[in-house]
C-alpha cells in the first residue's frame, strides 16, 4: 500500500492503527517511512517512527525511516528496491508512507497495489489544495478525523471528491476508485 496525504491528515497515526490491526490478525508488516530532506544539510527529522511508538516495538512489524534526499516524488530513490528487499523477507504487508502531498508526490503509485490518499475535513478548499495529478492516481481517498465536529466537514468532502472522481479518466477497467 501507498499512502499519502498532506502534513496533519494523520498519516502515520493511520499507519500504526492499520499496521498493528493486521499484526493483530498475524500479518508481518513493514513500513516505509519517507521524510524531507532539508535542502540545506541534508537531514532529516525521520519522525514517523517516533509517531508509530506502539507498532514499532511490535514483533511482526518493521518501520524503517529513509531520508529523500532530493528525490522528487514522495519517495525515495531506493523505495522500489526495499518494497522488494521486504516482500523477499517475509513482510506480507508493505505500507510506504510519501513525504507529503502535492502535484507530483504520487511516484509510490506505480510501485504498490493499492495507492491511497489520506485527507483531513477540515483543510480549506481541498479540492484546489490537492491537484489532480494525485487524484487521478488514487484507488482510495480516506477522509481521515472525521469525529466529532469534524462529522460535517468530512461528509461535505467526500461528497466533493466522489463528485470529482467520477470527471477524471479510469486508470482500471475493474477498480473504480472509492472514497
């Protein structure tokens, strides 16, 4: 799986809920982390891992952090290489987590069997927010906080981005992209 998202959609906080679901359920789970790399020293903050603190002392479970390190995308320049190192190492679930979201971070959708696009309610006007490039490349777009007073904002979204989804042309001729 691909995720990606905009910073706060709770990416990561979704990643160990899902990830620690499917240990539960005796899957072994790898996750690949991307992070920015500062365009000044080249570091980077790899704070997902810090985000996922349940699953990652889980067992079943791999969180391995990487740095972009200038790689356009959302991912990194050896991500399809460790999606394939995982799987060879026994990990049935391989979730990679993009940098973040924008125009052109959906490179990971080539790479896995299900891209999903991971949103908040409450973002402004998303729909101008997140182009179209990634929502073209979607398979799945989760409108993620949706509790609370954040009920209706979600709902709105959705309705938006199903309406959206239904103008753009079919990657598959099975899989309709859901939202």
């Amino acid at each position: 799986f691909g995720l990606s998202g905009p910073p706060g959609a709770g990416k990561s906080t979704f990643i160990e809920c899902f990830g620690k679901m499917l240990t539960e359920r005796k899957y072994k789970v790898s996750v690949l982390a991307v992070d920015p790399s500062s365009s000044t020293s080249g570091g980077s903050l790899l704070g997902d891992k810090t985000r996922m603190t349940e699953l990652s002392r889980d067992m079943n479970a791999y969180i391995r952090p990487s740095p972009t390190r200038g790689t356009l995308g959302g991912v990194t320049r050896t991500t399809n290489e460790a999606i394939l190192l995982c799987e060879g190492g026994g990990y049935n679930v391989v979730l990679v987590e993009t940098v973040g979201v924008g125009q052109s971070e959906f490179a990971v959708a080539d790479m896995v069997d299900m891209f999903i696009l991971l949103l908040p309610p409450a973002g402004g006007d998303e729909l101008q927010g997140i182009k179209r490039g990634i929502i073209e490349m979607a398979d799945l777009v989760a409108i993620n906080k949706a509790d609370g007073d954040l009920v209706v904002p979600a709902r709105r979204i959705q309705a938006e981005y199903v309406s959206a989804m239904k103008l753009l042309r079919k990657r598959s001729k099975v899989w309709r992209p859901k939202v």
